[in-house]
C-alpha cells in the first residue's frame, strides 16, 4: 500500500505559541494579510468557570476534496500520497474552489494572482524533511506522517486515541485529526452569530 | 455559552457583484429566449412578431454576460484554459461549453430568421444595404423552397436553443447548488429557482425592450402589440407566482435543515431583510404580482412597466442576495463577513451595462425588425403597383 499522509494535532498539548503560523509564513513566503496555516484562539464560559481553547486550522488534504472537484481547469490535483496540491501555471483563478471549500483553507495570493493553500510543504517532504509547522511545533502537538504505516506516530495515535475531524458530514473525508478538540472551536457558532438562538 | 474569539484570521469574500450580474445577464438572455421561441418553436402565432426582437436580445446579453467573468479572473489571460482541461465534476467546466453552443445555435436561428429580410433589403448603396449583402453570404434564393427551408432551419435551430437556454442558465443553478460547504446554495431547489426567476426578469427586461423598439422603429405601439403585451403580462403572472413558491419552498426547507441553514434563513430574516425581505420579495415579486393580478393594469401599459421594472430590479437583488449572501456566515472563526463593492467591480459592471445597451441599440436600428405575419406598410410606389 502506498503512503497516505496525515496530519495529527494533539490540543493537550498545544499551548497556543503561534509559532507554526509563523513558520509556515516563512517557509512558504506567504504574502500579508492571507494565512496557509493559523490557529485560532477562544475562551468559554464565565468566571470562574472558563476554559481557553486553541484550534490550529490547515488544509485537510481530503480523501475527497470539494476544492478538486468544482476545479474548473483541473488545476487542483491529488498526489498519490493524499496530498491536495495546484498547479500555479494552469490556475485561472476563478476563486470557485474557494468558494467550495468548507474550511476557508483557500485564499488568492495577491502576489502570484492564483488560488494558494497548504501543501504539507511538498518540497520538504521530498528532501526527506517534516512540514515547517510540524518541525517548529515547540511542544510536539503537531504530528505528520503516513496513515498507512502501522510504525508512523500517526497511526499510534490514531489507533489509541479518541479524535475528532473539521465538518465530517461535508463528505470531504478530511485528514487533519484533532485530539481533544472543543466543538464550539472546531466549527463556527452560527446562531450565536447571527443571533438565532434562543 | 458565552465564548470571547481572542484571535481568529479575516476572511474574504471573493465572489462578489460581477459574479451575481453574469448569473442575471444569463438568466435574462435565457428567459427572453425561451418566452420568444413560443413563436417560432411551439407555433403560437402571435408570438411569431416579437421574436426577432428576443433573440437579438438573448444573442447581445449572452454576448456580454462571461466577460463579467473575465473580468473577475485572477489570471484572465489563462482563460483559454477553460477549454483546453476539461474536468467533468465541475459545473463551472460544463458551462464553458453551454456559453459557446448556445450563441452559436442563437446567431444561426436568428440568421435563418432574419435572411428573407436581408434579401428583401440588399439593394441600395447605403450602410443597411451593405450590411445585409455581407450577412447574406451570397445566400440570396428567394425561391419557395428556400423560403421553406428558412422556416425550417429556424424551427430546428429554435428548437435546439430551448434546452440549450435551459442548460445555459441551470448549470449556474448547479455552480451553486453543488457547494456543500454553503447551506444557503446546497439544495436540489437552486438550478429550478435560477431558471424560473430568469424567466421573471427575462419577461420584465423583453417587456420594456420591446416597447422602446416598438416605439423607435415604428413611432407607435400598435394595437395588437398592446394586446400581446397584455398577454406577455399575464405569463409574467404565472411565472411570478412559480418563482414565488419556490422561494417559500426553498425558505421553509432551509429553516427545517442543519443548523448552518437555519442560521442562513435566519440570516436572510434578520441582517438581510431590507434586502432579502424588502427588494427581492417585498418589491420585486409580491408588488408586481399584485399589479399584475389585475386585468385592467395588464392593459394598461404603465402599469406593466412598472410591474416589468420592479421585478428586474428584484431578481438583480435576488442573484446578489444569494451569491453575496451565501458568503457572508463564516465556515470558520466567529464574525460574518462583510462585502464592499470594490471601484473596479462597480465600473466594469456599468460599463459592460451601457456596452451592452449600446449595440443592442445599434442591431435594433440597423437590422430589418418587421414582423413576421404584422401586415406589411406599403411605400407609396408600391400601392401604385398594386393599384395599376
């Protein structure tokens, strides 16, 4: 079987340094203002019952991705490893896929003019490297690996740990796992918004 | 549970007002379409008149509707793209194709139609003359075969564009209902409401237009095409009241679904109303249905223009409610997302509106526009003929 990459972010031990959203900046020269990668950051409830809760966000890299799909010139492509990647060249920059997307991981580059997201730092990988992210992740909350390794640190933690994923139900099979994640992190809190609730 | 977002990332929205027009444009070229060929295509005679005036402005503003698009391109210059990788799970890759074949079947009907005139018309020095020489391309035959065949090839043609302009604008239904992410375009509903309030607008905008050429061409409104617009006027009912409840459908399912929906339908009460509530439903379809149930108002010719009018303007709110709209409750963080106009947008918008309304103008003072089956105003060295 071949590799399948995914991502696991432990939130036990995330301690919300922002470092990851840095480095992925640096890494991958990501202009002002847009974000491959960023943590978002919240706090429940009322003194003195309160509990602060981190959610780093990224691409999924989807088993089956909205973003691939509505991709009007086939410029977004699955490697056989799970990897979601773009082809700047063939980008027309329709913005359909970030449209499509659910969990706004798409954004245009005002610079290159074209659709632009995480690429579990593809050039990384293959230099044998881990993702900037996951390399710079002070506390170990980031693992990166192969799925289908029973050896990876991914599998482990898979295999014995409760996790939770972004928006199951949009049928994208998303492949960032979250342990110990809140719910009112993991998606938007709509009524509250919009100020329906009861 | 109160919870305090201490930092979360802004989002943008990046389908924005040239997006929503080009969905118009296509929905108002496909409905006059549809609404014309009841002449030509389903043989209700009376319809047989204006039909030259629809498809010249189902042409123009198909014509003018993808480069709304081209313009929203981050790269237009790769647009050629579009052709050369075709991805056939994306809506947006079927309409390439739908944008091409559909003017094209357009542009040969409208020539089938419009030959015998040209023939009629060819001889002169003038600009006119000229012109339709050119657009003959040497097809002059006026033999009764010939005349049949136009007839024929036009019935054929016609026929191609009504599934053609149904496709045209309901895969722009599909653009949208095929998004999953968004609760507020995620439903089987979107392709059926697209179509049915293009032909709300496209009747609205064919009303008007056909007044103007009417009133340029031929100095007046003759008495059977009052009639007819009355007729006109009472389809728009019927089509109002189609578009109508779908919207109620489509509301109340919404409000039943997720919670992602339910907080869009709320939305569209709430932080949308003025717009949602007021232009789209308020003013642009229960007052024109109110008009229009009228018998007397239909006949009465201000009474449906503002009737036409007021659903133009309400379906225009209606595109940008739906696609602004639907990008406004955010898929991740903690706030809505708000949407300005940029200059650049608003310009290209306007701009390709007057471009429009400009060669429209101009095909309608050039090319022959008698009707089919109107009785035919005779020159006076014609009546003498007819008199000797």
């Amino acid at each position: 079987m071949g590799k399948r990459y995914a991502m696991v972010i432990d939130l036990r031990k995330c301690v919300g340094c922002h470092a990851c959203q840095v480095a992925c900046k640096s890494e991958n020269n990501v202009p002002l203002g847009v974000f491959r990668n960023w943590v978002d950051e919240l706090e429940t409830g009322k003194f003195p019952n309160v509990s602060r809760h981190r959610l780093p966000r990224l691409c999924n890299h989807s088993e089956n991705p909205s973003c691939l799909n509505v991709c009007p010139v086939k410029a977004t492509y699955q490697l056989e490893d799970g990897t979601v990647l773009i082809d700047y060249d063939r980008c027309i920059g329709c913005k359909y896929c970030i449209a499509a997307c659910p969990y706004d991981a798409r954004f245009i580059n005002p610079v290159r003019k074209t659709a632009e997201k995480c690429t579990y730092c593809h050039e990384r990988l293959e230099a044998g490297l881990q993702p900037a992210c996951v390399n710079t992740c002070i506390s170990g909350a980031r693992v990166f690996g192969d799925l289908n390794d029973p050896t990876s640190e991914v599998f482990k933690l898979l295999a014995t740990q409760p996790v939770n994923v972004s928006k199951p139900e949009t049928n994208n099979r998303p492949q960032t796992y979250y342990i110990g994640a809140d719910q009112k992190a993991l998606r938007p809190n709509l009524l509250d918004i919009v100020g329906g609730e009861k | 549970m109160t919870t305090v977002h201490l930092f979360d990332t802004n989002h943008q929205i990046y389908w924005g007002l040239l997006i929503a027009v080009y969905f118009y444009y296509t929905g108002m070229s496909a409905g006059s379409f549809i609404l014309t060929s009841l002449g030509t295509v389903f043989g209700i005679e009376k319809y047989k008149k204006v039909s030259k005036v629809g498809v010249l402005m189902a042409i123009v503003l198909l014509a003018f509707a993808p480069l709304h698009l081209l313009f929203d391109l981050e790269q237009p210059g790769r647009a050629l793209n579009l052709f050369l990788h075709v991805n056939p799970t994306s809506a947006m890759s079927w309409g390439v194709y739908l944008l091409v074949l559909y003017p094209v079947c357009l542009l040969i009907y409208a020539w089938f139609m419009f030959r015998q005139d040209f023939v009629n018309n060819m001889n002169g020095t003038g600009f006119k003359a000229g012109l339709y020489r050119f657009l003959l391309f040497g097809k002059t035959d006026m033999s009764t075969a010939a005349k049949e065949n136009d007839t024929k090839k036009a019935k054929f043609f016609g026929t191609l564009g009504v599934p053609l302009a149904l496709a045209v604008h309901g895969y722009t239904g599909f653009i949208l209902g095929n998004v999953q992410a968004r609760a507020i375009w995620h439903t089987p509903l979107m392709p059926i409401i697209f179509l049915m309030s293009a032909m709300v607008s496209g009747t609205g905008l064919f009303i008007i237009v056909l007044m103007l050429v009417e009133k340029f061409k031929f100095g007046k409104l003759d008495a059977d095409i009052k009639s007819l617009i009355a007729d006109i006027a009472n389809l728009m009912k019927w089509f109002i009241v189609i578009d109508g409840a779908l919207m109620i459908i489509y509301f109340i399912v919404l409000w039943y679904s997720s919670e992602a929906g339910y907080a869009a339908a709320y939305y569209l009460l709430h932080g949308d109303a003025w717009s949602f509530l007021g232009l789209e439903n308020g003013l642009g379809m229960l007052l024109p249905l109110l008009i229009l149930l009228s018998k007397n108002a239909r006949q009465s010719i201000p009474a449906v223009v503002v009737a036409s009018l007021l659903t133009i303007i309400g379906v225009l709110a209606m595109r940008i409610n739906l696609v602004i709209g639907g990008q406004e409750l955010p898929l991740t963080g903690s706030k809505t997302l708000e949407y300005a106009v940029s200059g650049h947008d608003l310009t290209i918008v306007i701009g390709l509106a007057l471009a429009t309304t400009v060669v429209l103008s101009f095909l309608y003072a050039v090319l022959p526009m008698n009707r089919p089956g109107a009785v035919v105003k005779l020159t006076s060295q014609a009546v003498k003929e007819v008199a000797q």
